[in-house]
C-alpha cells in the first residue's frame, strides 16, 4: 500500500475511542458522508461484535472475514466479505471469536493479512474508515495504527472522565507507533450533555495540544436512526447533526485548507487527574482509596533484619517446559498424550522423544523392543487461534480414548495461552463423560517456565494417579529423576537390576521411565525411594513423592565408583535387612574390579591430570583419579555463560567453584599436564594437550566409573593431538 | 504408536531462508523453537563451526552458529517483545552483512508486535525481510515456497537472459538436498543443459538475482515450488515444466523427467539414457544374486510416507521394476493433487488401493519414511528395515554427500533394499 501525498487530502482513517463512545455511530455517519460528497469509500469494521456497518448496510454484515477464515475453503468467492451499502460504500467487517474464547486481536491481524491476499485494500477506494475496538488491548487491535494503514486517527470521546482516560490512553498506544510523527485530526467530541463536560474536554484538548474537530451534541436522533439500522445522515440528511457531519467532511477533505496533524502527546495519569477531576493523588501511595488493611507479605530479611524484596532478574529460559513434560510423561507407556499447539512445536518434541529412545534402545544393547509412547497433537491452526482450540481438543480428547491407553494428559503449548483456551474445564468434562482420567497440564509453552519446570509439572501431573496413602508397606523401590534423554538411561537401569534382584528387592515403578499406568498408581504402596541422582530436582521430587505416599527417602543417589556402589548396596540391603546378600553381591564384584583397576593403575599411576567441568558433578572424577594412583594439579567447575553458579555442587574442598576458561588454558600451559580431563571442547592451538570428556550422565555401578576411566587411560597412550584438527 | 510428527510450515519456511547461504535468520521465539531449528540448519548447511556455549558465548546465539533468537519468556508475551527485537537487530546489523529474515514462531505471532516497524526505526528495511505470521500447522514444503517467494521480491532479480535453466523445489530440508543436486546438475549437463541457480538449496542472493535470466524452471518437487514457479512465470514469463512422472526416483522417472525437460528444450537425451541403462544392468546382476536364492525382492511389502511427487515415482518403480508390493501409503500433507491422483490411478489399476492412507500398515519388510521414523519402526519390530527418504534424519553422521534420486540414486536404493532383505 502506497502513502498518499501527506498534506491531503486524508485517505486512510482510523477512528478510535472508548467502548460505548459512538465511535461506530460517528465512523458509519462520516463514510455516509463522504459517499454524499460524492467519494468512493471503504469502511472497515475491526471489532469483533461486528456492528459497525449495520447502519451502512441495513443489517449485520453476513460474512465477516474471520467467518471466511472458519470456513476455510479456498474456493469460497471472497467478494462476499465485501458488501455494498448506503450510496455505494464498501462495506467490510472483521468478526472476531465469541466472547470470552480465542484471540481476537489475531483475528484483526489475520483480517488485514486476508484482505491483503485477495488484494482488497484502500488504493481502490477515496476514502478508508477503519473503525477500531475501542480499547487498544493488544498489538492486533493496534493494526490499523500501524503507518502502512492509517494516514490520519480521529479520537471520539466526551467530556466525562473515564472516556478522557480512554482517550489518552489510546494516545499512549499511538506515541508508541509514531513518535515524532503526526497522525493526530483531532477529537471528535460526541456529548454527553453534561453541566461541566465542555470545560472538562477543552481542559483536555489544550493540554494534549488537540483540535476540537466538531462537536456532536446528545441527541434522540441518533437513538431513532439506529433503531431503523441507519445513520443519521441517511435518514434525517436535514438535520443539524447531519450537517455537522457535513462540516466535519468538508474540513477533513478540504485541498486548500487541509487538516493539520498533530503528534501524540499523552499525559501522565497523575497530571490527567489533576486537570480534569482537580485532585492531587502524587503524594499517595496507592491510586485507590486508602483502606488499611491487616496483612503482612512475608519478606526475605537482610543481615540487618528488615526485609526486602527485589524483583528476581530472569536469565534466559533454557528450552520449554511443553517439551519437558511431555519429555517426562512420555514415559509412561500406557497413556496417551495430547499435545494442545500447532504442529511445529509437535514436530520438535517428537523428534525430540523418538531420537533419544532410538539411542537410548540403540545404546543399551538391548535387543528386544523399544518402548512406544503415544502422542498426538490438535495442529492448531489459524482457524484455533482465532476462535479457539477447545473443539479441536475436545475431538483429539475422544479419539485418545479409544485406545487401551487408561489416561489422557494434555500438554498446553504457548499458543492455547495466549489464546486462552479452559484446558481445565475442557479436560474435566471430558473426564467425565468418558469415565477415564483426562489430566491437564497447564504449562502454556513457556508459561510454566524451561525444560526443566515443565518436567516437574509433568512429574506433579502423573502423581494424580496416586491416590493418598491408603497402600500399605512394600519391600520395594521407586526409583527417581532418571535422566531419560541420556543415551545410557537403559543400561544403567538394567545394572542396577542386576543388584536389586541380587538383593531380592523389586522395583515397584521408575518414576518416570519406561513406566506403566499401573506403576504409577501401585506408588500409594509405600517403598523406599531411590533417588536417581543428587540435584535439586531430584531431591525435590522425591520429596513430593515421599509426601504422598509416607515412603522413605534412601540417602544416597545411584553410584559412580566402586565404593559409592558399596556404601549404597550396604545401607540399602540394611534397610532390607539382607546384609548376608549385600555382601556376598559385593564381594563377587571386589574381586573383578581389583583385577581391573590393577591393570589400569598400571599405566596411570603418578600421571599428573587436570579436572573441570561445565555442570556435573565431579566428585567421582576425582575419586577414580585419585584412586588409580593419579596426581590432580587443579579440580573446577567452569562458570557457564547461561546456567547460573549456584547449581553446582561443591562435594569435594579441592574442587574451585569458579574457575574459568582463560585459567584452565592457563593451567595447561603452566602444569603440563599429562591428561585433562573436562566436558567441554578445547581448542588445541591453546591447549596442546591430552583431553578426554568427562560424560554428562556417567555409567552407574561397581565399574561406572572405571568404564570412563579405561577410555581415559587409553588416550594417554594416544597422539597429543590428533592430525584432523590441523584442519579446523 | 506414534512416529515424528512432520515438519510443519515454521520449519519450512526457516529452513527455506537458511538454504540460501547469505541469510541469516533470526527467530522472535523462545529458545525451545530456536534450539532445534539452530541444530537443524546447522547441519544441513554442513558448517564447520562446532557448536558449544563455550566457543560461542555471544548473546542470542546460545552457542550454536545459526538461527539467533530473542528468548522470549512469557513476559513478553504480554509486555510486547519490541525491546529485544531492537536489541538483537542492533547486535546483528554490524555483525552479519547478508540479508536477515526475522520470522516470528507461532506463540510470538499472537502477540501483534509490528516487527515491520521496528525493522523501519532500525533504518534496515533494505537488509531485514519481516515474517510477522509464519502460518499455523500448514506443511513445510508450503513454508518453503512461500519463503523463497518472499526473499525473491525484496531481491527483485534482474538477471539478462542466459540459455540455462533453474532447478526449483529443491530444498535443505529435503534429505540428500547436496546430493540431489549434484546427481541431477550431472545428469542435465550431460544431456547439455546448463543450471543457472538453485533456489533454496545452496544458490546465493547473488545467484538468485541473475536467476530470472533462466530459460525455464525445472520442477523437482512441485510441493516446494509450485509458488516459486508462478511467481518467476508471473513476473518474467519464465515457464515451467512439471515432469509427468513425478520426481527422478527409480530409472523409469529419472529417464522420464530428463526426457521432459530435455523435450522442452529441444535436446536429446543420448548420454543419459546409456547411463541409465548401464545402471540397469549392474542393478539386475545384483538383484538377480539375491533372488537366485530367495526370490526377493519379489513380493515384499513396503510402506511409504512421503509427498506426492516423491511417492507416486517411487511406489510405481519399487512396484513394477522390484515387484514388491505396498502395504502402506501415506501422503504428507501438502502433496501435488496431480501426482497423487496418478498414484490413485495407478493403485486402483493394480488393485492396490486399499493400502493408501494407512501407515505402516500389515508387516511391512522395508519403511520408506525419515530416519528418526524408520529407526523407532525397526527398534519396534514393526519392520526389517527402513530407508531414510526425508527430513528428520536419523541421526547417523554422513560425510559423502549421497541421493536417492537420479541414476546414482537408484543404484543406492536397490543396495540398501537388497541389504535389508537378505
């Protein structure tokens, strides 16, 4: 769409205002107008009642362009979303979703996209109304002020206080477009017919540095047009009001003496109140009236004791939490998973799910079936996020159920969020008309926040099986936080069976891994609660679980090294009162770990290593290390550039807790060291050094870390560097 | 059971973008839609640079090397996300000269940012195409064509008129894109035709403003160019052909498609058709060792999801070339109707039409669908193989660039069939 010549004549109008204004009334009045002038005209209603043409045409429009969206069909004649109305004006309504579903705001954005397509746009036409929602709610309602539509705004208000509010905040969202430009006509005043409204506008007027275009006094013939669907200047052309219609055109049409434009300059609510209503509110604390109230937030105290509250600062979020529960609840074999969201973000999170299963089925040796999991998604289309997705769900709802699967979670994406779509409600009538589980889960994307918060939603979901306590005591484990995206997740799994059933324990449930339904809810049996690993998450998780079903906490996470693996199997197997086993298990692996690690120390013993990792933790590094007969020069946790310092965990009083990039090169120069050991890569031209990778998620057990430590050990056998990395 | 769900319009228009290599996209999204799509195009761009938080600490990046992104969070989602765009297009102005495609996700869309605004007030209209709404959940052959669309009118082309032609519908998301392209550049050369450029699979902004001198438009995948080819046709008269046997799959299209493109051009496609029927010879020595024994690959069944233009050519060759029979096929959404219909037609006349629309369907030997897919199907038991024929991979590393299409193609084909089922 081309600009016109900015002097004017205007062509492009958006008229704007608070609900209830007359805005419509006044829109529909100026385009009869102009049609009478004898210019071709085009008025765009973009609220979502859809009345704005009613005068114009007679009736509501029938076929809104959102309507048109809904119906989808290519081959529909779009001529339709036109109709023509009073003395030929061009008659186009956006529509918008039902009250209280869907995104309007997208529906006003998909309009002007639509019309765009089908090549319906004001360069046919003289003159363009665009008659807008009255509050500017979000940046779909702000469309037409964008500079490609509008070339001039007229503000409708009256004199009252709350529609001047309105007005200046509408001024608000055009400064936030146009800053140093000027669209402004003016202020269209429709009167209210109050004592001091016209003192109380011109107050307005002056200080936001605005005409008074026209004023349009309180009149029963307005009333009386409406009722007969039609505009005033339709039906009583003779009337002062119509005339006043006829000035107001013939100034905003005048080439000799065009309208001039003026900047947006709102003003602060502060000096607003003061000016129109005469009170001063900046010495108080509060915009409302100051009742006091008997509460107390609960604040963080500072050393000195008083409290204090800051706004946290938000690092990036790393992922979403869509993905994370979905991760985690995919685990659970017999449920069905609906993810509510368009199909990209299904695209992402399936291929995320299927790829680590491949490697993880691939990794573990394991020669029997991979575990399938369910997951279909509603695709939310254009359609879902205007009017919104609720059907769509509702149907996806239905067809899950035919399947065997015994519960339904629904995953929100950020779509649904926005858009706000009743997960909750729709999930609970579904549950009940079907009779089986259907267990939302709120996250909205990244309402939730990252990867990780969206697992322990998933995690705090799938504990909806459990009911509370009623189960008994088992001699059983729960085992929990295994790291499913591991590519070892399964072999480490099978190890530790291996020792279980040695010690005849049963797993009652991975919680969540490989798990079933049944598992899940067998949970209510109190058991002792393996933690899978030491991090918060972890620790947190079991503690819900731990919560909910009275089961112990075992202290330890699953083991590294050899004697992590002995101090585990021990307390765990006097906790089961079958120390006798405990010992013989133990002493069966002794015996082949001292052969092992006999070897090794062979080719180990005195060299000089480096240690430092991004993340995980390395207590178990150093403890092999140290027990293959290796020197540490320098152990650390490297400061990441996007996780924060606090998570890592500082087991060991030789461990740095901040040690840097730049040192470790350092450090390698100076120490020389014979091997380093790290998580992350290392240039070679910095650092002409022997480096193996510390992995993410060790292997568990007796020989977890000796299985490393083997690798390890053969690199120092190898060339310092590689001749590929000549190449980089 | 569920497979990965397809690619959708988000991703085909991203991944439409990054294959011309002096683009850059940026996504206003959170950083879970930038992280896949970072990895993605990382790897289809085949880029050197490793990827890790440590090499590449720059903001917006999150240490990959493409597809920077504004970490939306969900207060942006109600406050607007005007501020980090100003600021990551300030960060990239000085720092990337090509052009820059800022595309909105889906979530960032609903918003109502006028990122078109913001590109204005940053003075980079002529360097920053806005993609404010990428479409909801419409395949990713579509994102592509629409994409490639978009960039070609703000490039404006002007190229002077050249006895070559353009290779359209090819595209980084399709597996093998470098491959592809090189077997049927090989195959058109020696026929004596000559590619000018290659839209959305490895041609620059530079090669794409010269492209409008084409001859003509040689469709590979109509799924991903039917837009290209109408918009080069509305504004520079440029024809196009759609080979009437779908995609150079298998010998019989290949030949078919060569023959086409040549027929149109007035050339003759003598040095191809050897080759073909070289290959077909080597084929049929292989096959006839293993069927000698077996009798395969006669008679066993095969699946199939793919688009039209890749299915209807594959189908008819595995059917009437190898004698298996299709158990299961499934058309991506957004395939041509007209290779569909023929793949209908061709069902119907052998009987086998009861097998469109399900997938994998009863037993199938082979799965011809993308790795990920096909590796989950094997690890199922629900088939004895699978052949990785689109996007996503499955993971495996490949170095030498390889095709399933063309004379080179077909031989790859019946190697990893033979493979399979001996």
């Amino acid at each position: 769409m081309n600009n016109k010549d900015p002097e004017g004549p205007f062509t492009r109008i958006a008229v704007y205002g608070k609900g209830g204004i007359g805005k419509s009334t006044i829109s529909a009045n100026i385009s009869a107008t102009l049609a009478d002038e004898g210019y071709s005209v085009l008025h765009i209603g973009c609220d979502p009642k859809h009345d704005s043409t009613r005068a114009l045409l007679g009736e509501l429009h029938p076929h809104t362009v959102t309507d048109f969206l809904r119906s989808s069909d290519a081959r529909t004649d779009c001529s339709a979303l036109v109709r023509t109305g009073y003395n030929g004006i061009a008659c186009i309504e956006a529509g918008g979703p039902e009250p209280g579903v869907g995104c309007a705001g997208r529906g006003i954005l998909s309009t002007f996209e639509i019309l765009g397509r089908m090549g319906i746009d004001s360069s046919r036409y003289m003159y363009t109304i665009y008659d807008v929602l009255g509050d500017v709610v979000c940046g779909g309602f702000a469309v037409p002020l964008r500079r490609e539509y509008a070339d001039l705004i007229l503000i409708v208000t009256s004199g009252e206080y709350m529609s001047l509010y309105a007005a200046n905040n509408i001024l608000r969202g055009i400064q936030n477009f146009d800053m140093n430009i000027n669209r402004i006509g003016g202020i269209i005043y429709n009167s209210r017919g109050g004592s001091e409204e016209d003192e109380q506008l011109k107050k307005f007027s002056d200080a936001v540095g605005l005409p008074i275009l026209v004023k349009i006094p309180r009149s029963e013939i307005f009333l009386t047009a409406e009722k007969h669907s039609n505009t005033v200047v339709a039906a009583f052309p003779n009337s002062l009001e119509a005339s006043l219609f006829r000035e107001l055109i013939s100034d905003l049409t005048s080439t000799k003496k065009p309208v001039s434009r003026y900047r947006a300059r709102p003003l602060d609510v502060i000096k607003l109140e003061s000016l129109i209503l005469g009170r001063d509110i900046s010495a108080s604390s509060s915009f409302s009236h100051q009742v006091s109230v008997n509460f107390k937030p609960a604040m963080p105290k500072t050393v000195d004791g008083t409290g204090c509250f800051r706004v946290p600062e938000k690092p990036p979020l790393f992922g979403c939490a869509f993905a994370g529960a979905i991760t985690v609840l995919s685990q659970i074999q017999d449920a069905s998973i609906i993810a509510h969201c368009p199909s990209s973000c299904a695209h992402i999170v399936s291929n995320l799910l299927v790829s680590s299963h491949n490697r993880d089925h691939d990794k573990s040796g394991y020669h029997g079936k991979q575990t399938p999991f369910s997951l279909i998604h509603t695709g939310m289309d254009e359609k879902m996020m205007v009017f919104g997705g609720i059907d769509r769900l509702k149907k996806s709802i239905i067809k899950s159920a035919e399947s065997e699967n015994r519960v339904i979670f629904i995953i929100s994406g950020c779509a649904p969020g926005i858009t706000g779509d009743d997960i909750e409600g729709c999930s609970s009538d579904m549950s009940q008309s079907l009779g089986i589980p259907v267990i939302p889960v709120s996250v909205n994307g990244i309402g939730e926040g990252d990867f990780s918060a969206g697992t322990m939603a998933g995690y705090q979901a799938s504990l909806q099986l459990v009911k509370k306590g009623t189960g008994g005591k088992r001699k059983s484990v729960v085992l929990v936080g295994e790291k499913i995206l591991a590519n070892n997740t399964s072999a480490n799994f099978n190890e530790l069976n291996q020792y279980l059933s040695a010690l005849d324990i049963p797993v009652l449930c991975r919680f969540l891994a490989h798990t079933t339904v049944n598992e899940v809810e067998s949970m209510n049996k109190q058991s002792l609660i393996l933690p899978a690993s030491s991090d918060e998450s972890t620790l947190k998780l079991s503690e819900i679980i731990s919560e909910k079903t009275g089961s112990d906490i075992f202290p330890y996470s699953l083991p590294f090294t050899f004697h992590e693996t002995v101090r585990w199997v021990k307390n765990l197997a006097k906790i089961f009162r079958v120390e006798d086993k405990g010992s013989a298990l133990i002493a069966l692996k002794e015996k082949k770990y001292r052969e092992e690690i006999g070897l090794i120390m062979q080719k180990t013993v005195g060299k000089r290593v480096i240690i430092s990792s991004s993340g995980p933790d390395i207590s178990w590094v150093l403890e092999i290390v140290r027990e293959c007969g290796m020197e540490i020069i320098r152990a650390g946790y490297l400061s990441s550039p996007y996780l924060m310092k606090d998570k890592q965990k500082i087991s060991d009083i030789s461990i740095i807790p901040d040690y840097t990039l730049e040192k470790l090169y350092d450090d390698i120069k100076t120490y020389r060291p014979d091997l380093v050991l790290t998580t992350i890569w290392l240039d070679h031209k910095k650092a002409n050094v022997r480096y193996g990778m510390i992995p993410f998620c060790p292997n568990v057990g007796f020989f977890g870390a000796l299985s490393s430590m083997k690798h390890w050990t053969s690199i120092l056998f190898g060339p310092v560097t590689e001749g590929w990395r000549n190449y980089l | 059971m569920t497979g990965v769900t397809d690619p959708d319009i988000l991703t085909g228009m991203i991944l439409g973008a990054e294959g011309i290599p002096d683009i850059m996209v940026i996504l206003n999204s959170p950083t879970g839609c930038k992280f896949y799509h970072g990895h993605i195009a990382h790897l289809k761009r085949n880029e050197s640079e490793i990827s890790d938080p440590y090499l590449r600490p720059e903001p917006w990046f999150f240490g990959q090397s493409r597809i920077p992104c504004t970490y939306l969070d969900d207060q942006d989602y109600i406050f607007g996300t005007h501020d980090k765009l100003e600021k990551i297009l300030d960060y990239m102005k000085n720092r990337w000269d090509g052009l820059i495609v800022l595309i909105n996700a889906p979530g960032a869309s609903l918003i109502g940012d006028d990122i078109k605004k913001v590109i204005t007030d940053m003075g980079m209209e002529k360097r920053c195409i806005p993609v404010e709404i990428p479409g909801y959940s419409s395949s990713a052959p579509i994102g592509v064509d629409k994409m490639l669309v978009r960039i070609l009118e703000h490039i404006k082309p002007s190229g002077k008129p050249e006895n070559k032609i353009n290779l359209i519908g090819l595209s980084i998301l399709q597996r093998y894109c470098e491959g592809t392209k090189k077997e049927i550049t090989s195959l058109l050369e020696k026929s004596g035709i000559t590619v000018l450029s290659t839209p959305g699979a490895g041609s620059d902004t530079e090669d794409l403003s010269l492209s409008s001198g084409a001859l003509l438009n040689a469709i590979v995948f109509p799924e991903y160019a039917i837009e290209t080819a109408n918009y080069y046709y509305n504004h520079f008269k440029i024809p196009f052909i759609l080979p009437k046997d779908g995609a150079p799959i298998g010998f019989d299209a290949t030949r078919s498609w060569i023959a086409d493109i040549c027929s149109f051009l007035g050339k003759e496609p003598f040095v191809v058709n050897q080759e073909i029927h070289s290959a077909e010879k080597t084929a049929a020595s292989n096959i006839a060792r293993i069927n000698a024994v077996s009798g395969l690959p006669r008679g066993s069944g095969f699946a199939i999801r793919a688009e039209s233009s890749l299915a209807f050519p594959l189908v008819k060759w595995l059917y009437t070339y190898l004698g298996m029979i299709p158990v299961g096929i499934k058309l991506t959404d957004g395939s041509c109707r007209t290779y569909s219909e023929k793949l209908i037609n061709f069902l119907q006349e052998n009987h086998l039409d009861n097998c469109l629309g399900i997938f994998p369907g009863k037993d199938p030997d082979i799965v011809f669908t993308d790795g990920t897919t096909g590796s989950m199907m094997k690890n199922l038991g629900i088939c004895r193989g699978y052949i990785d024929i689109s996007h996503p991979p499955s993971g495996k590393i490949e170095i030498i660039p390889k095709t399933i299409f063309g004379i080179t193609g077909s031989l790859m084909l019946i190697e990893e069939i033979l493979n399979i089922l001996r």
